[in-house]
C-alpha cells in the first residue's frame, strides 16, 4: 500500500529580531501531547522586524504566499494589526500587553468579530489596581506621579488608513507634566485615573517620557518632593529598560508601584501584575492551538490575566526607609526577603 505523505502545516510568526518568543512557541508546539495536529507536521517560517512598516512591507513581499500559512503568530499587537492591514484571509494570533479594541484588532474581546483573536496579559484596569494598592501600602501619599510613555498612543478611528502607530509621528513630544487633556487620554485612562486618585485623597500628576533619556530627568526633579509616589504603568519603553526606571526611582526614596513582579525582583519596591507572568505565552499557544484546529478566530474570545498578584519586595522597603503598610505586607501575595 502506498504510503500517504501528508504535507505540513505552517505557521508564520511575525516577531522582534531574536525574540525569545519563536524558541517558546516552538517548544511548547513540540511538547503539546493533546493536539488533534502532530506537532512533527508543523512547519513554523519566521519573519522578524522591528517597526509596523517593516511588518505590512514583508507581507506584501509575500503576496499570495501568505495563504500557504494555517496561522500568523506574533507577541506584538502592534505587529499584529500591521499584518491584519494587509491580510484579511488568514487566522492571526496575537499576544501583548495593550487591549486589542483599541488597538482595532478585534471588534469586541468576547466575539472578535475578525481574523484575529489571542491574549492580551495585561488590562488597563490595572492601572487603577495599581493606584489603590500604593495608596494602602503608603496612605500618608498626597500625591503620586503616573509615568507615560509618549509613543503609547491609540488610534484616532479603525479605519484602516488611521493606523495607530502614525498618530504618534504627528505629534510633537514635550517631556514633563501635562494635565488630561486629549493629548494623555489618548495614551492612557487619564482623566478617570485622575477622579479615582482624588477620592483617595491624592493629587495625581501625569509625567510625559519622549525617551530612554527623560526618565532620569524627570524623576530626579521630583526627588526632594515628601509625601509622593510613583506608579509606573506597562509601556513599552518602562519594560524595556526596567533597571534603568528603578534605579533612577529608587535614588529619590519615594515608594513606586510596578506592573510586574519582574520588577520587584529586580529591586523595584511593589509590583501589581498578571497571575501568570512567567508564563504569559502559553494562553497565546492554546489560542493557536485552536486555531490550527480549525476555530475560527472571529468566534475565539480573547484571553486575559485570570487574575492579579501582589508582590513587594522588603529588602528595597528597608532600603528605601519606607515600609508598606502592616494591612498590605499581609495580603501581599509574596513578599521578598
């Protein structure tokens, strides 16, 4: 009888250059014993870049050869969205720490609605998280900084000529503070943050960072200033250099809240993050998992935390002279000694 060769099944993953992702999807494919696919027959292409543009130019350098693929993998939403411009009959999965809506990948985190679905490890709601939970450890606060990055902007519309990623190249960057005006709101929750920190008693300031280089500035003219934090939200910028953000927090003595416990562990005071940070691809690769079995993406809901921890280091508490709060350093889900 002759033998039938099935062919593979490939997957594109769009991704930064040597992202640790691609070994990570990899192996977790390898290593899935309960797909209905065998994983052997998985081909997995890569393509990385490192801007949106790099990301539509490679998919119209494929051309039709981009239906070849089961999938299109990427841990970049803003990645993700690039591909979905430019490609409308082809399953995209996505990870990152933005909300999809917003970012026009998807119509609606229950029902998709598109072709694309995914997780997104972190939820803006969190930042209010964060304001609660550094007004408890440190209720004597009257006033907190909130650090933006200037270039995490949304959308104007979803029209597909509005990409979000432009908006921000038609703005001039002033760091500093700013108010909420359109210009924050389109960055962050500004103004509702702002509302919520009032009725905790504290005065929340928003401080812009155009770049790497303004963090330091920034955070050394506000170090003499008592009774203020820092609530440091998840962008881009922040996560990339997080020793370079806490050492230059840490020099001022002012107590600062994080948005993972990778900072903590780095020597950041207290961090509010998702449960399952150390394993923030794997609801990704279930997705995709899914997907290869023919779900379709539209109907998929995106995936968020299942929930948040709490983790404050104590050795920088020490080192800082600035102790949480008896009530948090006892609901704190770890605490680093």
């Amino acid at each position: 009888m002759a033998t039938v060769v099935q062919s593979p099944v490939k997957v594109l993953v769009v991704t930064y250059p040597n992202a640790a992702f691609v070994k990570d999807l990899t192996d977790s494919l390898a290593g899935d014993k309960e797909a209905s696919f065998s994983a052997s027959r998985i081909q997995v292409d890569v393509i990385e870049v490192e801007t949106p543009r790099e990301a539509i130019e490679s998919m119209r350098r494929l051309g039709d050869g981009v239906k070849h693929y089961a999938a299109i993998v990427s841990p970049s939403q803003t990645f993700a969205r690039a591909v979905q411009l430019q490609v409308k009959d082809v399953p995209i999965v996505f990870g990152g720490v933005d909300d999809p809506v917003q970012r026009c990948l998807v119509d609606s985190l229950i029902r998709p609605g598109r072709n694309a679905t995914g997780y997104m490890h972190y939820i803006r709601s969190v930042d209010f998280k964060m304001l609660q939970a550094l007004h408890d450890a440190f209720p004597q606060l009257r006033e907190a900084y909130f650090l933006v990055y200037a270039g995490n902007v949304t959308a104007d519309s979803c029209d597909s000529a509005d990409p979000f990623w432009e908006s921000r190249l038609q703005e001039v960057c002033i760091p500093g503070e700013r108010s909420a005006d359109s210009y924050l709101n389109k960055r962050t929750l500004a103004s509702e943050l702002a509302a919520a920190a009032l009725l905790l008693g504290i005065q929340l300031r928003f401080v812009i960072a155009c770049e790497l280089a303004d963090i330091e500035r920034q955070v050394q003219q506000r170090a003499n200033l008592p009774q203020a934090g820092w609530i440091v939200p998840w962008q881009d910028l922040f996560a990339d250099n997080r020793q370079v953000l806490i050492n230059a927090i840490s020099t001022t003595g002012q107590p600062a809240i994080y948005p993972e416990d990778r900072y903590t562990r780095l020597g950041g005071l207290m961090s509010l993050g998702a449960l399952n940070d150390r394993t923030r691809d794997r609801p990704q690769f279930l997705a995709l998992k899914q997907v290869l079995a023919g779900r379709d993406p539209a109907t998929l809901p995106v995936q968020s935390p299942r929930g948040f921890s709490l983790v404050v280091n104590a050795r920088t508490a020490e080192a800082l002279g600035t102790r949480p709060s008896a009530h948090v350093m006892r609901i704190a889900d770890e605490v680093i000694y």
